[in-house]
C-alpha cells in the first residue's frame, strides 16, 4: 500500500470512532453516526480502503480502545446482543464502494448501493441478536425494524455528503477515484 | 482501559492472551452443563486473583452493559419453553425458560468480564503488536500484517485529534447559525450535514498531509523496516497455553 493509502484509511477508522459518539435524539430513538460512517468510506474510498478501514475500527474496539458507541470497547461488545452490526460493518463498506464504483457514481444507483451495504449489517446483527433474546422472529422486532427508517435516512445523509464532496472539492478525491 | 501492573497475568505473552481469552469466550458459547460453566467461572476467577486486578475495577464492565444482559434475560425469560411454573397476569414463566435465562446471563456476564481482564493486562500497543504478529503467520500476510498495524498506530493517534476538529466545526457552524438544535427535524438534518460535510474534507486532506510528512522522513512501505520492541515466547506462556486449552477441552466434554 502507498502512504496516501494507508493514512486515508487509518483517517476513517478515526472518524468512524467519532461519529460513533455524536448522538442526536430524533424522536425517542437516540441515533448515532456509526453507521453513516461505514456507508462514507463505502462512498469515498476504493472498495480495499473502505474495507480495510471498517476492519480497523472493528479491531481497535476489540483490543480495548474505546471507540465503539457509547466510548464502549471490547470482544463483550463485539460478541455480545448487538455485536452483530459492526461485525458486518467491513463487508458493508466494501459492498457499498463496489456497488459504487459499478454504477458510475450516479446519485439514485449510489443511494440505492448504500442501502443494498445495510443488507449484511442487519442479516448478522439479526442473527447474533436472535441468540440472545430468543428467537429470531423477535430479534427482527427488536433489532431490525425500529431501525429501517433512521437508517434510510442514514443513507440519503451519506449520498448527500459524497455528493457534495465530488461537486465542490472533485480534487480531494480525484486520486481515489482515477482508475 | 489499561492498568500497568506486574503480575503473571500482565507478563503473559500480549499473543497467547488475545488468543486464550478468545478461546475461553468461544468455548463458554459451546459449554452444554452446569459443570462446565463452573469449571470455566473457576478458572476465570482464579486468573482474575492472579492478575492483582481489583474485582471491582473489573465488575465495572459488567455495570456499564448491565441494561443489554438484563435484556437478554428477560427475554429468555418469557421465551416459553417446557412446563409451565407460575403465572402473573399476562406473564408465564416456564422452568426450561429460567434455565435458558440463567445460562444467558452468565454467559454475557462471562464475556464481559474475560474481555475486561484482557484488555486491563494488555496495553494497546502489545496488542496491536500481537494482532500484526498473529497476521503475519498466516502464509503471505507479512506484509499485510505490517500496514494494517501501521493504520491502527495512525489511526489511534488521530482519533483525538480528530474529535477535537469535530468539536471545533460544531462550534463553527453554531456560531454561524448552522441549526444543530432544532427542534424541526430537517433543520436537525442541516445542522449534521453542516458538520459532517467539513469533518470528512477535512479528514480527507489531513490523511494526505500525514501521507506527504510520512514520504518526506522516507516512509517506504514494508521493506527495510525494523521493530523497537519485539514480543518473546518465554516458558511461562507454554504452561499457561496448555492450561487454558485443557481447560477448554475439558469444559466442552464435561
């Protein structure tokens, strides 16, 4: 890997941790900006940088840094009810910078990649969180459906983001993107 | 959160403890009887002493997730299964339910706790070194080994600085009247755009200064490089690795 390359991952691992922590209450519902990191290096960066950065953050809260929502770390977070979702978050941000890259960076097919990137987050989630709370019919209750809305959102944010990017600062990812 | 310390624990290979409290962690998943839940509680314990870590230290991980195992539990325990042991209006509790509640408490708790013991023995340095170390013995993953750690050393350095980038674009865009509190839900829409938008232009020009200073002292890549600490395999880590693994042998047998 080049430098360029190296530092723009170890950057959004970083900002996938900080927006791991900026919550704002919508509704009842506290919301965090985890996922909408994961979804933004699917959407900036090459499939191997948004792939290797998700893996990074995922490793960095297992070995005890304090980066998972809520400055939570560990392999009790990672394996435990609601481990699932980050578990996935390498394969999604890989997805959605595939699925990008594919569609030509048109703004609909980019909205549509990143929501096709939450598929593996919920499917795994679902699955672990089935494990604890008993059954798979109520960990879809619990863990998948309240959070489809937010996420949809999640997701326009995101486009709207790399959006602006690409129109206002197209040097900043003219490197990222020339192949 | 790292605690210095000088026990057996501490001293242990960074490798051998990442591996042996994954180990322990997957085992308790597989554990079907009483007997092994104990044999495993015993042996966690017992290291837990070693280690001269305070139990209360540890029981705060236990605290700070209390509301996910009481979740789980609880739906355990109306989950259902076997005969029925008492009812109380709309609830029904089963006596095969209480046992599957028990066991998932304890796991949970199980977890928490292992994880606890090996991140307060373990700094994060040996352990990022250990996780490159442990990459690096899979065939043809040296060189991957080596950059993925060089991402994590960068990317624990510049979480902090990062986050108070972000707190300095918050408090710009709020100045500027950007609505971060509004009650309105689309104006709370602007408001995240208005700091996300300026957060990742900014962390996408740091990561290429970073990368222009790391060129500039001659970063390149893989090659030639040589480390300032390195990690020992001493005897007391065989005793321990054989320990732990009959342990687990034993446990999912019994």
């Amino acid at each position: 890997m080049k430098a360029k390359e190296i530092t723009r991952i170890a950057l959004f691992s970083a900002i996938t941790a900080i927006l791991a922590q900026l919550r704002v209450d919508i509704g009842p519902v506290p919301i965090t900006f985890q996922v909408m990191a994961v979804m933004l290096a699917g959407l900036l960066l090459t499939p191997r940088e948004a792939l290797l950065s998700q893996l990074v953050y995922v490793i960095m809260g297992l070995i005890g840094l304090p980066v998972y929502a809520g400055f939570r770390s560990g392999a009790s977070i990672l394996f435990g009810p609601t481990g699932g979702y980050l578990m996935a978050f390498p394969v999604a941000a890989f997805l959605i910078a595939i699925l990008q890259k594919r569609s030509q960076y048109s703004t609909l097919l980019s909205f549509l990649s990143t929501l096709l990137g939450l598929i593996p987050i919920y499917l795994s989630g679902w699955l672990l969180l089935s494990r604890y709370v008993g059954g798979l019919e109520r960990a879809f209750q619990l863990g998948v459906l309240p959070f489809f809305w937010i996420d949809m959102i999640k997701a326009l944010l995101a486009v709207f983001v790399s959006k602006a990017i690409e129109r206002y600062k197209p040097a900043l990812l003219y490197e990222i993107r020339k192949n | 959160m790292y605690v210095p310390g000088d026990s057996p624990v501490h001293a242990l290979d960074p490798r051998l403890k990442l591996l042996g409290f994954m180990g322990m962690i997957i085992t308790i998943f597989a554990v079907r009887s009483a007997h092994g839940y104990f044999v495993m509680y015993a042996f966690l314990f017992v290291l837990i002493i070693l280690s001269k870590v305070s139990p209360r230290f540890l029981l705060r991980s236990v605290k700070s997730i209390w509301f996910l195992i009481l979740l789980a539990g609880v739906f355990q325990l109306f989950s259902g299964y076997g005969r029925v042991l008492f009812e109380f209006g709309p609830f029904v509790v089963h006596a095969e339910s209480v046992f599957l509640a028990v066991e998932v408490v304890s796991r949970l708790i199980f977890v928490v706790l292992c994880a606890s013991l090996m991140t307060v023995t373990t700094s994060p340095i040996e352990l990022s070194d250990a996780v490159e170390s442990l990459m690096g013995k899979l065939p043809g993953m040296k060189r991957f080994a080596h950059e993925l750690a060089m991402v994590m050393s960068i990317s624990i350095r510049f979480v902090p600085v990062m986050a108070e980038e972000a707190e300095n674009i918050l408090k710009a865009q709020t100045s500027r009247g950007a609505p971060i509190d509004d009650r309105k839900f689309t104006g709370k829409l602007k408001g995240i755009l208005s700091v996300a938008i300026p957060l990742i232009v900014l962390s996408l020009r740091r990561a290429e200064e970073i990368a222009l200073a790391m060129e500039a002292r001659g970063y390149r890549g893989w090659e030639g490089r040589t480390r300032f600490r390195e990690l020992r395999w001493k005897a007391k880590d065989t005793v321990f690795a054989m320990m732990v693994s009959s342990i687990i042998i034993l446990c999912l047998f019994i």
